[in-house]
C-alpha cells in the first residue's frame, strides 16, 4: 500500500490491524505521531461577549486610539510562513516507503518510469526530491524491477547491493537468504566486497552466509510474477515461510525436517491445491484450524 494512502487512512482513524502494523513500520512514524500529538494543543482562546462588550465601550468612553504595531504583526505573518514551510518541506523532502502485506502484492512506478513489482510482505525505500541526482531504492524482501535506461541505478539490501543502467532483474532478501536473478540486460552484484556481474538467465545465491551454484533460467519473469511460487533444491523451511507469505497464515510443523530438500511450486490462488502441492511429495498431511496449519508426517 501507498505511503500516502496509509497516511491518509490513518489520519481518517481507518487502519485495519494489519494496515496499523504497516503504518509503525514507517520511517517518519514517530515523527507523524508527534505532529498529530502538538497539534491536538493548538485551539482557538475563548470568546466571552459580554466581557468583550464592555472592553468596547469603554475604549469609546475614553476616546483612545489603538495603533497598530506593524512590524510585530510583519513578524507574525513570517513566522507562520516559516513554519508552514518548514512542515512542507520536512514532508516533501524525506524518503517514500511503500510496503505489501502478506498475501498482498503492488507495482509501483518510480520517478523515471522504472517498474518495480513488490511480493508480499515487503518494503521499498526511495527518495523522490534527490531521484535525478540519485537513483537508489532500500529493499527488504523480494521484487522484480524494470528499470528504465538513465544512470546507475541501485538496489540496496542488507546484505548486498545490485547495480543495473537499464535491465529487468529479481531481488530477493529474507533473513540469510540473497538471490539475484537477471532476466534482461546485465546486473552487477556486490556481496561482501566483491562483484559479480550477471548476464540473461544468470543467479546470484547466498544462502547463510554461503554462495550456491544455480543452472540457467530459461524463463522471461520470476514465477510469483504470474502467482505461482517455484522452488529447485531449497530448504522446506523456505518454501513454508513463503507459504505463510502468501496466504497470510501460520503452519506448525510435527516431526518434520525442514532442511530437506524441496522442488516443486504452488499456486497463490486456491489454498487447498497449493497446500497438496506442499505436502503430497512429501508424504505429509494437514489440518486447518483458522489461520493456522498443521502439518504431519504420514
């Protein structure tokens, strides 16, 4: 969901709980808080007629006149401006988030007209006033980029940052888990100091803390793209948090080896099938209570 769209929702007091939780995550939360906060102390003093009345006449009674102090007032009207400025400017000048939700995705386009697909429960950072000077973005989960031709554009990560002038390419950031995908054009990927540049089909891949060898992608988009998640060779315990990523659920695990191996995929539409796509290869089964699901070996 949009920065904005959150901000506007909050200030209408219509979060929903899973929209509040993406509201606090927010760089300028504290910030917005507090302004809310101070401004609950500004209100206009009281006006009492009659007191106001009697002030009248008795300046009538005594014929005195008023003169106005212009350069206070002068001094007034500029400070008001000054904050006002001030506010615009705080506002204005600070950095863009965007995030997703589980089972929620959203395409965003960035300043230059790059694309950028976010999967769910991510977030994007980007500064929009210091975009011609800079074209940077913070990630934390996974998205898949169309970047526009123009200058250095990267991509930064805890744990490593992608490079690109103009190409199509996915990033994936979870915990101990770094994979770059190049799809169009080439990417160069810096991790722990050193570089790897990567050419059409090509993946960059660390899995904690460790680089693993990849084959060649053959297809034109990663799968999530199109609402199906795909897996060669990974640990079950990655394809259950993307499980409960998608659809927004908790799985609870009974007697089962989650460092074995998994290939296969399952869909983001229809829970049951992707849970049999999950489970039947590995000889398990499940319950479901809620938004919680057990699985267990036969």
């Amino acid at each position: 969901m949009e920065r904005e769209d959150l901000i506007q929702k909050w200030l209408d007091h219509n979060l929903s709980e899973e929209e509040h939780e993406a509201f606090k995550k927010l760089d300028d939360y504290h910030a917005l808080t507090q302004l809310d906060q101070s401004m609950k102390y500004f209100k206009a003093p009281e006006f009492n007629v009659g007191e106001a009345q009697t002030s009248v006449l008795k300046r009538i009674k005594s014929k005195k006149k008023k003169v106005i102090n212009m350069p206070l007032v002068i001094m007034r009207i500029a400070a008001i401006f000054l904050v006002t400025f001030g506010i615009y400017y705080f506002y204005s000048s600070r950095d863009i988030t965007v995030t997703t939700l589980a089972a929620e995705k959203s395409t965003i386009s960035l300043p230059d007209k790059s694309l950028v697909t976010l999967n769910a429960l991510t977030s994007l950072v980007y500064n929009k006033r210091q975009w011609k000077q800079k074209r940077e973005v913070i990630l934390d989960g996974e998205a898949f980029f169309k970047v526009a031709k123009g200058a250095t554009f990267d991509v930064k990560t805890d744990l490593g940052t992608v490079t690109v002038y103009g190409t199509q390419f996915n990033v994936k950031e979870r915990d101990n888990y770094f994979e770059v995908i190049c799809y169009e054009g080439l990417v160069g990927v810096t991790y722990n100091n050193e570089l790897t540049k990567l050419h059409p089909g090509e993946h960059f891949l660390i899995r904690n803390g460790k680089y693993i060898e990849t084959d060649i992608t053959q297809v034109p988009a990663p799968s999530w793209i199109n609402n199906e998640s795909y897996f060669k060779s990974t640990p079950y315990s990655e394809v259950i948090s993307e499980f409960e990523r998608q659809y927004n659920v908790t799985i609870q695990l009974q007697d089962i080896d989650t460092s074995q191996l998994f290939t296969g995929s399952f869909t983001h539409k229809n829970m049951d099938v992707a849970l049999k796509s999950i489970t039947l290869p590995l000889q398990l089964r499940f319950t479901k209570t809620a938004n919680t699901i057990t699985l267990i070996r036969e």
